[in-house]
C-alpha cells in the first residue's frame, strides 16, 4: 500500500490487481483484507511511548506511529534504548530549553543509578549530554555524542543545546 495525498493504492483480492482508491473507500463495511497483509496494532504507540524499546508490536508502523504520535504533541525526543531520536518541530519550543528543565537533568549527573534517573524524566539531548558527562568523570575516559542526520535535520542545533549544557555542567563542578 502507498499513499499519495487521499489516494491509497492498495491491493485488494487479487496479488496482480492494483487499484486506486481514497481513504474513505476503504472504510466501507465488508472490506476484506488477508490477514497476512496486515500489521499488529498498538495503543501504547497510539499514547506516544517515549523509550521504543518498551513498544508491545514492533513494526515499521508502529514505530512510525508513535513518532508521530509524539510529535503532534511537540515531544520531539524520543528513545530507542540508549539512543535519543530527535524530529526537528521546524519551531521553537520554549519549554524544553528552560532552566526549569535543564536542572531536572543536572540531577543524572549527581545520583548514585543515573539510568534509573534518566528513565524518570521525559526523552531529552540533557539526558544524553548527562550521562556522557556521568560517565567522563566516573570512568575518567573521553566520552563522544554522536550526531547525525540528514541535511536540515536540526544537527547544529542539537550539538549547541548537547554543547551549552555540558559547558553549564563543568561550571558547576
């Protein structure tokens, strides 16, 4: 299946046959669809998980799902384990910058488990740049963020709020 606007191309019977069809026609009652064709539905994605680990079916849908579920509610951090996925919201969002904020992640840096404190707080590049720095001073190693994406993906600007926030915690040791 392929979407284009509101038109869904879809098989419906027959594996040869390929029509077009609006969303709303697929909602008419009796529709048969194989059910090898489909994929498990979850109402945690629905909520918006904030560690995708913890997703109960794991599909491709799924986790797209939750992203965007995530998304429209301007929670543009999300967890795959270790791994912070951030969407860029083409706009500010005030809240996730604040000192409010910040000093609820300060805390990883100070707590005898930070895993179970950064399981505690929302998704955050803080909680990254947290550990990392937990890690630096624990271990006494090189610690590196790793950033990437595609071009516009919002890099530069999660590298100076990564940047400003190990720079607040090294001034407060």
């Amino acid at each position: 299946m392929s979407i284009d606007g509101e038109n869904v191309k879809c098989q419906i019977t027959d594996p040869e046959e390929l029509r077009e069809c609006t969303e709303n026609e697929l909602k008419v009652p009796g529709l048969v669809v194989p059910l090898n064709d489909t994929l498990e539905y979850s109402e945690l994605a629905q909520q918006g998980i904030p560690d995708m680990v913890e997703i109960d079916e794991l599909n491709p849908a799924t986790l797209l799902y939750n992203l965007m579920s995530r998304y429209r509610r301007d929670e543009i951090y999300t967890y795959v384990g270790p791994i912070l996925l951030v969407l860029n919201p083409f706009k500010g969002i005030p809240h996730l910058g604040t000192e409010e904020t910040r000093l609820k992640y300060v805390d990883i840096v100070f707590a005898d488990q930070p895993l179970i404190k950064k399981k505690e707080l929302p998704p955050h590049s803080y909680a990254i740049s947290a550990l990392a720095y937990y890690s630096l001073k624990k271990e006494r190693q090189r610690q590196g963020i790793v950033i990437s994406g595609e071009s516009g993906a919002g890099k530069t600007e999660s590298a100076k709020v990564c940047m400003e926030f190990l720079t607040k915690l090294a001034a407060m040791n």
